[in-house]
C-alpha cells in the first residue's frame, strides 16, 4: 500500500507550476503523522549515544572506550553530515 507521502509525489508531477490543492483533514492529518514518525532530531551528542551504548555492549567501557569517543567526537566536529554520509557508504567495516 502506498503512503500519502507517495501518493502525492506521484501527482505531482502532473500538476502546472501554480496551483490551489484541496486535501481533505484526514489525509493532511496521515501526511502529518508519516511526516512525523520519519522525522528524528539529530545531534552529536546522539550520535555518541549510539556509540558508547556499542561500546558498553561490547564490554570496550573503559580507558579504550574514552579513546574512541574522544576520536568521534573530534570527526564529529570536523566533518559534516553528508561528508560523515559518504564516508559510511563508502566504508569497508
């Protein structure tokens, strides 16, 4: 089943430059809810969330954890998230 994100997108391609749309509420509220549950607040400080809960999970809490957030956290502030982006999708590990 599509979603209303993708239905709307489908149509449009469709329509001229300048338009008036009449949604009906109960698809302006599904497109909200969609919107909604596939938008999250991103932050360093989350990122290094992820990575010291991995790091507690794989029992490396110590001096070697400290290490590595401090690595991190140094990438962090010296790269952007679409550089960040293209070094994970290019990335071996």
């Amino acid at each position: 089943m599509r979603t209303v994100v993708e239905k709307l997108k489908g149509q449009l391609d469709m329509l001229p430059g300048a338009i008036i749309i009449t949604v009906q509420r109960k698809d302006l509220e599904m497109l909200i809810h969609e919107l909604e549950e596939k938008t999250e607040e991103w932050s360093n400080q989350s990122c290094l969330g992820y990575v010291i809960q991995g790091l507690n999970d794989a029992g490396l809490d110590g001096a070697e954890g400290r290490e590595l957030v401090r690595y991190v956290q140094r990438a962090a502030d010296s790269k952007t998230l679409k550089q960040a982006t293209s070094i994970f999708k290019k990335s071996r590990i």
